[in-house]
C-alpha cells in the first residue's frame, strides 16, 4: 500500500507535535532564570551591605518586607528550597537555618547565634555556593538587592523549624 502525501504530512505532524510536548515537559520545571525583585516600598538600605536584617519583627517594614520576601522567595529560591520552604531534599531546608539558635536560653548566646546565621546567609545568597568546580546555588549579587535579600529572610524567619 502506498502512502499518500496527505498521509505523510498527517504524520510529520504528529511527529513534530509530539517532539513539542515532550520538549515543553522537559521546560517544565519552570523558569530558572533569577528574577529581579522590586523593593521601591521599602525603605532604601544604601550601598553598605548591613551585617543584620533590618526587616525583624517590631519594625514598621516588617509586614511589607515580609510580603515582599514571600515574592522574592516563591521567585527564585522555591525552584531548589521547596515551596514555603519546605525543601524536598535537593538543597538545604532552609527552614532550619537557624535552628541550633532557638533553644539557646542565654539571649547574648543567641543573638550571636542568629548573628552567625545571618553572615552565612547573606554570603550564601550574594556570593553563591561552588564544590568542586560545580555550582550548588548560583550568586544572587547584582541581581538581588540588599532590600530584596533581607526580604526573603524575612520571609524564612517566619518559616522556622526546630525540628
């Protein structure tokens, strides 16, 4: 039996559909490309880097930091660190970054415990991780703001988890 034009352009098609779904499923994971975060309500921070988050609770900013860093977060953490930081096992569950600082009773142990965090945390997120010649988590530097970087750890600090 011999196949008619029609019946080959039938299944070129198909083929061609088929190689679209399965290279749209292959994208699927999202776009991994960081996004900017817009912080123009929040109060400007400078060009100094800050050693602490200026965004903790009792501040004004807290509660537009806080939405803010739930934004900023979902963005361009939630693709590696799980969504509302519940992390699946690929990277750190960054809900227990801090977590050897809560149960501290001395309050100076503690504050220098979140203290520590925060450095760890804000070298890890501007300047990225690298093992081996292989990138664990990308630098944000240049992409996120000092505004958007104690946004999201805005955000973390109410994801905490002493488990």
């Amino acid at each position: 039996m011999q196949t008619s034009f029609r019946q080959k352009i039938v299944r070129a098609s198909a083929v061609l559909a088929a190689g679209w779904l399965l290279a749209g499923s292959a994208l699927a994971h999202g776009d991994v490309v960081p996004h900017s975060v817009d912080t123009h309500t929040l109060p400007q921070l400078g060009e100094k880097w800050l050693p602490a988050n200026p965004y903790t609770e009792g501040t004004p900013a807290n509660k537009e930091a806080l939405r803010i860093g739930t934004s900023a977060y979902n963005q361009n953490c939630a693709r590696c660190h799980g969504l509302e930081a519940l992390s699946g096992g690929i990277a750190p569950d960054l809900r227990k970054l801090d977590r050897d600082c809560m149960a501290m009773a001395d309050e100076a142990k503690k504050m220098a415990c979140y203290k520590e965090t925060d450095d760890y945390f804000l070298g890890t997120v501007r300047r990225g991780r690298t093992r081996d010649g292989r990138v664990y988590m990308p630098p944000f530097e240049g992409i996120l703001s000092q505004e958007a970087i104690w946004s999201i750890k805005t955000y973390l600090e109410t994801r905490r988890s002493a488990e």
